[in-house]
C-alpha cells in the first residue's frame, strides 16, 4: 500500500511548531461539532428516541439495567445515564453524546494521514463535516453514527499501527470496534463488509496483472500478524474490557451487577456469553424462523437504501465515483482508497439485508466508507482548480482550459449544494416526504402542550399525573424496563415519544380502556385519540386541548391539560 504521492512530501506545513494540517483539520471538527450542537433541541424526539431516553431515565432512577436488543445497544443507555445525572433531562441535553461523536468524527482523518495525501486528508476531515445525512443523525439520540464512527476508527487505528507501528493506534481500534458493537446492532456486520472489501481489494491487484504481488500481500499479512502476537494480544484485553463495561448488568440491591463487587464474575460472564446469545436469539434466530413475519422484499429495501443516499448524501456520492476511479486506474493505488470504495458497495447490499426496511439511518453506515474514495475526488478537483488559478495569476497560462472550468464549477456546486443541503435538512422542521426523515418524527411542535402540562403536573400531589385513554394506549401496567411483553408492546409503542417528556416531567402514569374516571378524580393530563376526544371533553370541559401529529402523517393524538 502506498502512502501518497512522494511529491506531497514536502506539503506538509507548519506555523511555527504547528502542523497545519492538524489545524485544518482540528477547525473543521469544531465547525462540524459547533454544526451538530446549534439547535439541538429544535426537533420534538423521534419515536425511537423518545423509547432510548425514557429507559434511560429509568436507569438512572433504578440503578438497574440489562442489555436487551430489542432496545438497541447499551452505548446510549450507559453514557446517557451518566450525562443526565450532571445535565438537564432536555431534548438537546439528551442528545449531545451523540453530536459529540459526529462532530468529532472529522479528528478520524489524522489516521489515514501518509496513506492519504495532505489535502486529501484535509478533504476526508471536510467530507466527514459537511455531509447531509451525517449531519441530521448526528443530531439524532440513535446509535448508528457513534457506530459509523467508531468503525472508522478502528480502521483507521489499524492502518496507523500498520504504517507506524504505534501501539496505541492498534489498541484505540480494539477500544473503537468495541465501542461500535455497543452502539448499534449493524457493527456486527461490519466485520463481514471489511472481509469482503479487502479480498476485493487482494482480487483487485490480481486482476490488474499481478496476482504474485496479491498473493505475497496475503502471505506477508500472516507474517506480519505472527511478529506482531504481543500488542495484538494486548489489543484483545482492550477489546474485552470496553465490551464489559458496556454489556455487563448493573444492579439494583440483591442481584447481579457489575457494580456488586461480588457479582463482578457473574456480570463479566453475563457481558461476553450471554449477551451474544441474546442478539442471536433477537437478530438472527428470529430471522431464520419460518414463523416469523416476512418483511419488506429485499430489492426494495436496496432502491430504498441507494434512493436514500442519492437525495441526501449525492455531493459525497459524485466525489466518491471520481475519487475511487481516478485510483482505480492510476498506477501507483492505494488499497485504503479502494478498501473504502468496496466497503461501501458491499455494505449496500449487506445493511439492508440487515436491516430488512429502508429507513434513512441505516444509510449512516456506509458513509464513513463512501468518504475515503471521496476525498479523493474533492482533494484532486481542488488540486486542478487550484493550479488553474494560480497559473491564471502569475500569467503562465491565459487560456481557457474547458475542462477546468467545469471542474471548477463541480467543486463549487458540491460544495454549495452539499451545504445547501445540510441546513435545509438537518435543520428544518421535519415534513412528509422528506429524504431525511422517517415516519415516526413528530411533525407537530410538542413545547405547547410540555409548556402547559409540566406545571400542572408538578403541582399534582394525589393519584396518576397522566392518564393514558383508549384501547391504542391501554397496558397491563406501566414497566420499569423492557423488553414489554407481547400483549402490551403495541399500545405501549403507540405512546411514543410522549414517554420520554412524562417520565422527565417525573410523572406517574396509569392507563385505561375508556373514559371512566369522574372530574374529581381525573389527573391533571389526559391522553387520548380523537375518536375519544368527544368523551373526554364532556367529562373534562374545563381542560384545555391540543391536537398533536406524532408522526410524519397520521397518528394524530388529543392531549387534555387542566387549567393551573
């Protein structure tokens, strides 16, 4: 594998002691984070953001947690509970871990710093930043940009070993993948997509005409896995560790956690036997049985993915396809370029199959990948630009050159057009129809109804705070962790997001199949459907109401609020 054209060498400038680079890149990671943190709270909560809140909130008043799949991984849960033990229980509080992780991502670009040139490691930091889709989910209490994120990472930190031996690298990717795994289901494939890419990429070489070359590559790999036993050994315990602290129960008083010292054994084993048992049983086995309801066709879900990727992530799209054949052909290739480039074509058609629905997240998880070959493309036509007007300036060249011209104005309109982008869809309201959006995002403003519900709430000393009315919201009772069994899964999904903004309001809940309380003894808010609404009325006439849509379209709901 190359490390960039010997020609950049010499690129590398400083101010003073200071590598310029590190600061390009250092400035357009707090662009990017400043990016994922303006406004934050703008946005009501996603049904499945409001379900990560809530059980969060109840982790940190139980103290007791336990990885379930079915309600994600513990990354969230884990950093969440200890964030809002120091932060406000607010829309935007609830999501900085998350900005964090995407804002930071552009840092990733250092490790791919000599594989990659100068200014397309400069490139990689900017893709990182300014892509759309990025850009929305890292504003977004879901796990799938951490998980992109960190996978990065852990490349990149092998790559860095790699070409530099350094053993932190090795054992910050070891610490990365793991962080991945507890992030998100979908990094369980990320080991199958990165085997697939690099035998594209071995393949690749043998088809170019060099199939001894490929075969040496392989050959010295082994070898260079045997010289190097030690740190990588090392790098297992890192790896082992991250996944206890995050995969490991914790406790209330008598059972097993990671916080009893003497259920430490116990827990550890829980962490790294029996929650892989777990996803399998979730993911895979449930998957396989013959019972299980079939999901959307696979070739749909794929245009849905690629539909996806074109409306909200095309600036990175078009930069890849000329970064990753302009590598493709040139004689000196580099194998990280064309890595990212496979990794993303297989993770098209291994992501949805994951997945097995078109929701725009999923989309997340190939564009770290997208993003090398992107580099690039942005870092060549930059390049071309740059020398045009340069020569324009001193003299050296007065000619129009067509092709420069229209490269000029493709980095100009990516770039516009990507920012374009990025502002009007990670930051305006949500609205059917939108690439960006999935059909659980609120489309209504919720900070009304918060407004007049908190404090009647807070003053509410008798009995239930919030009852929830009708047959769509009625459960069994009110659960203190999931998974919800089966009969109630439903009407407890129907409440979403409106239990994170309860459960912050720390109110008490009840549910009934009909209006059958009197006046006297209602609670302060009642939550209804709009068939309901008559009813409740007539027994509430002095409560005030708000018609709420929880979604893009439809599930619409009536919230009646007593008067303070």
């Amino acid at each position: 594998m190359s490390r960039g054209d010997e020609a950049d060498a010499g690129s590398t400038g400083r101010l003073g002691r200071v590598d310029r680079v590190v600061v390009a890149v250092a400035v357009i990671a707090l662009a990017a984070l400043a990016a994922r943190l303006l406004f934050l709270g703008a946005r009501p909560f996603h049904w499945g953001e409001g379900r990560v809140g809530y059980w969060t909130l109840r982790f940190l008043e139980t103290g007791a947690w336990e990885y379930r799949p079915v309600a994600g991984g513990p990354f969230l849960y884990v950093v969440g509970r200890w964030w809002l033990s120091v932060a406000p229980p607010t829309d935007a509080a609830a999501r900085v871990p998350v900005a964090v992780v995407g804002g930071l991502l552009p840092l990733a670009a250092l490790l791919f710093r000599g594989t990659l040139r100068d200014d397309e490691t400069v490139a990689l930091a900017g893709v990182l930043a300014a892509d759309p889709l990025l850009v929305y989910y890292s504003r977004f209490l879901r796990g799938d940009v951490p998980a992109a994120a960190f996978g990065l990472v852990a490349v990149g930190g092998v790559v860095r070993f790699r070409d530099t031996g350094s053993r932190p690298a090795l054992y910050l990717a070891a610490a990365s993948f793991a962080l991945a795994l507890s992030a998100s289901g979908f990094a369980v494939a990320y080991p199958f997509v990165w085997l697939a890419a690099a035998l594209l990429v071995v393949d690749e070489a043998r088809v170019r005409g060099a199939p001894r070359e490929a075969l040496s590559t392989v050959g010295a790999a082994g070898g260079w896995l045997v010289d190097r036993v030690t740190p990588l050994a090392r790098s297992l315990f890192v790896f082992l560790a991250v996944v206890v602290v995050f995969f490991a129960p914790r406790a209330a008083a008598g059972g097993v956690g990671l916080n009893r010292p003497a259920t430490i054994p116990t827990a550890v084993v829980r962490a790294l036997v029996a929650s892989p048992k777990k996803f399998a049983q979730v993911h895979v086995a449930f998957r396989l049985d013959p019972g299980a309801p079939a999901g959307p066709a696979f070739i749909p879900v794929v245009a849905g993915y690629a539909s996806t990727l074109v409306h909200t992530a095309w600036p990175m799209l078009v930069a890849a396809l000329v970064g990753f054949a302009l590598e493709r052909y040139r004689r000196d290739t580099r194998s990280v370029v064309a890595f990212g480039g496979y990794a993303a074509g297989v993770g098209l058609l291994v992501f949805p199959l994951s997945s097995m629905r078109a929701e725009p997240w999923t989309a997340v998880h190939v564009l770290p990948w997208l993003a090398l070959p992107a580099a690039v493309g942005v870092a060549r036509l930059a390049r071309g630009v740059r020398g045009y007007v340069a020569r324009g300036l001193t003299g050296a060249d007065t000619s129009v050159n067509p092709a420069r011209v229209v490269a000029a104005l493709l980095v100009v309109s990516a770039v516009g057009a990507g920012v374009g982008t990025a502002v009007a869809g990670a930051y305006a309201p949500a609205q059917p129809g939108s690439p960006f959006a999935q059909f659980a995002q609120p489309s209504d403003d919720l900070d009304p109804m918060l407004d007049a519900a908190e404090p009647v709430i807070a003053a509410n000393v008798d009995g239930a705070d919030v009852a929830y009315v009708g047959d769509r919201f009625d459960t069994e009772r009110e659960y203190a962790q999931p998974p919800i069994p089966t009969r109630d899964q439903k009407a407890w999904g129907a409440r979403l997001p409106l239990q994170w903004y309860f459960e912050r309001a720390d109110a008490d809940v009840t549910s009934v199949p009909s209006v059958t309380f009197i006046p006297g003894d209602a609670p302060p808010v009642v939550v209804t459907t709009p068939e309901r609404r008559v009813a409740v009325h007539e027994a509430l006439p002095e409560y005030r109401q708000f018609d709420l849509h929880l979604g893009l379209w439809d599930r619409k709901v009536v919230v009646f609020v007593a008067p303070q």
